[in-house]
C-alpha cells in the first residue's frame, strides 16, 4: 500500500538558499518547457513527447549562457519537472483536471525527487534527510511512528516531494509502499452507521452522536480581514508588502490546519466505531448557487471531509456507500415512513402525522441514510 509521510524540514540560511534554488530552477523547466509544448503545438500541430523535450534542454537550453546557471542544478530534478509537466498535460486530456498552468513564484511551489536520491542517500537513523549533493543533512521533524517506518522501508520508498508553502514554510512529503497488514489501525467492529452533514451541527449520526460545527473561519475572520485591508495599503513590489503578504498567507494556513485536524479527528471517530458508512452523496456545487448558505459551506468542507472519509476507509478495510441526494432523508419519518412534503429548512423538529413520533430532523435524515444504505445493500 503506497502512503505518503509528510514531514516538516526545518533548515538553516545556507540550506533553505539552496532549497530556493532548487525549487526556482525547477519552476523556470516546468514553465519553459511548458511554453515551449505550447508554442510547438500552435505553430504546426506538433506534439513535443519527453525525449523531444529533454533533448532540447540538454542540447540548447543548458548551453545558452543565458542559463548557466542550470548546470549547477541535479539533473534528475530537472528531469522530474519535465516528466511532471508532461503529466499534467496527459491528466489534461483525460479529463482529470485542467489545463496546465505556468508556476508562480507567489503559489505554492513544489519538486519533485527520485527514489534513487532518497534511499540510496539515507538510513533515516536520525531525523535528518539528504535530497541531492546540495542538500545534505536537512532536519526534519515527524512522530516517532513515522520515523520508524521510514527506517524499517527506506527501500521501498518510491519518490519524493519538496513543498513550500505562501508563508516560507518547507515540507517534504515521502511515498513509502507499506505493508497493508501492517498500516490498519482500525480494528473490526461489525456496526453500520448512517451520517447526515449539516449547517448547524457539522456531523450527525443515526446513533445520535453529534459532532458540532467549529466555525474555524468567524473565529478568524476579524483577524483576516484587518490583515488584507493592511496588505492592500502596502506599495506594490515592496518589501513590506511581500512582508504583509506572508503574514495573511500564515492566518489562513493556522485556519486551513485547524479545520484540516477537526475533519481527520471526525473521521477517525466514525471509522474507529463502524465498518460501513452511509452518507448523502451531497451536490456541494449546487449548494453553493445559493447565496444564502454558500459561505457556510465553504467553510464547512463538505467536499474534504468525504475525500477524507472514503480515502482512510479503503486504507483500513471500512466502507463507505452513497446514497441518492434526491432520497427525502429529512422529510420521512424513519419509523412509520410517512413523508412530510411541507418540512421547511427553518423546521429543526417535526412530528410524525402518522405514528405521533417527535423528531430532530437531522437525526431523523441520519437513520434515514442508515436504513435507506441497508436496503440496498440487501437488494445488491
């Protein structure tokens, strides 16, 4: 099973100028190369492949002066960064993404390595990694349970990724192939559970378990926009605007963790408790054509949180089943199923015409998705 191990690099002045380094020639191949597939391909139809690429950069672009400076550069890396710019095209055509941007120095920027650079280069017996010649001995910071496997499968790493976020931060995200036995940490628990999203409460269950919504973003929000109002007040090209720049890009990371870490927390809850899950297979997009909710969607991450769910129950043999978004979960009573066709969206509880039962609506649409799930599971 292929895992990635994302860990925090934390390196001196001299080591982080030649992460930038790297990062930077890696930015300009891509982008080159990619104007270059462009230009080939507008001017007559021609389709540049890989070899035609690297064959141009060993041939012409690494003996221009203009671009000495490439030759000082791993040329593995730069091999990376065309095989990945050719991926995105082929990702593109496929129908997987989108068309391949140019990479700004003011994104996030990333490179990419090969299992040859990691493995044959480290013994991971202390908390410290050799990319390439240039960057040796780069510190970095992960659990000890990370750590240990990191030893244990050093050679079975299979590639590696160097990130920097907006804020100046450094993060190395390493693909293992471990062992399937040996990653599930979730045990067998023979449960089933149905699970409603919601605006007011993040996660109900049918078994009545609530999981509150946080409101990461309002709590941020003062802080934010104090931040951008004082970022556009900064003289462009400035350095006290690229200063400014930083400190916003640093909020919304803090707020993007904080609700990344609530969403794992929530999912390991649910995973650590049932086998099979059903849940609404929800139209986010739709839901955000309405103006009046779509902020709190937003910030919600509806869209996360099932990516999130249906990665780490395959990884630890849990699954996870979609039920119709058109089923009326909230609207049928899940004890008699009597449907109330005028249930409003202000309507929190509701009760049942049929058998007298009182509701909580989102409780009511949780064991709704539960028994909805099993019936067709027992049709097959």
């Amino acid at each position: 099973m292929l895992r990635a191990i994302k860990v925090r690099l934390y390196p001196n002045k001299v080591q982080e100028q030649e992460l930038n380094k790297v990062l930077g020639a890696y930015r300009f191949v891509y982008n080159h190369m990619l104007a270059k597939k462009q230009n080939a391909y507008e001017a007559d139809k021609t389709n540049l492949s890989v070899l035609d690429l690297q064959k141009y950069f060993y041939g012409t672009l690494r003996k221009d002066d203009q671009y000495a400076w490439l030759k000082e550069q791993n040329t593995k890396v730069m091999h990376e960064a065309i095989r990945q710019m050719n991926v995105a095209y082929k990702m593109f055509f496929k129908k997987c993404s989108g068309y391949p941007k140019f990479k700004s120095k003011k994104d996030k920027q990333s490179a990419s390595f090969s299992r040859e650079a990691i493995s044959k280069l480290n013994t991971f017996e202390t908390k410290h990694i050799t990319l390439i010649k240039s960057l040796k001995n780069l510190r970095f910071r992960c659990s000890d349970l990370y750590h240990k496997r990191l030893q244990k499968y050093k050679d079975n790493i299979r590639s590696a990724t160097l990130s920097k976020t907006k804020s100046g931060n450094f993060f190395l995200s390493i693909l293992v192939d471990i062992p399937e036995a040996e990653y599930v940490k979730f045990k067998k628990t023979n449960r089933q559970v149905g699970i409603d999203l919601g605006v007011k409460d993040f996660v109900i269950t049918s078994d009545g378990v609530v999981f509150e919504n946080k409101h990461f973003f309002k709590r941020e929000e003062k802080k934010i926009t104090k931040l951008q109002r004082q970022l556009s007040r900064k003289v462009k090209g400035s350095n006290n605007r690229n200063k400014q720049r930083i400190r916003l890009a640093r909020a919304y990371e803090r707020l993007t963790n904080k609700k990344e870490n609530y969403i794992h927390s929530v999912v390991n809850e649910i995973l650590k408790s049932y086998d099979v899950v059903f849940m609404e297979d929800l139209n986010v997009q739709g839901m955000l054509r309405n103006h009046n909710i779509a902020k709190a969607i937003r910030e919600i991450g509806f869209a996360r949180f099932k990516s999130v769910l249906q990665t780490k129950a395959s990884q630890n043999g849990k699954e996870v089943y979609l039920i119709d978004r058109f089923y009326p979960s909230s609207k049928t009573c899940s004890c008699c199923g009597y449907k109330k066709q005028d249930l409003k969206l202000s309507d929190r509880f509701w009760t049942c015409h049929e058998c007298g039962e009182h509701h909580d609506r989102d409780i009511n649409a949780a064991r709704n998705i539960l028994l909805e799930g099993q019936r067709k599971l027992q049709a097959g």
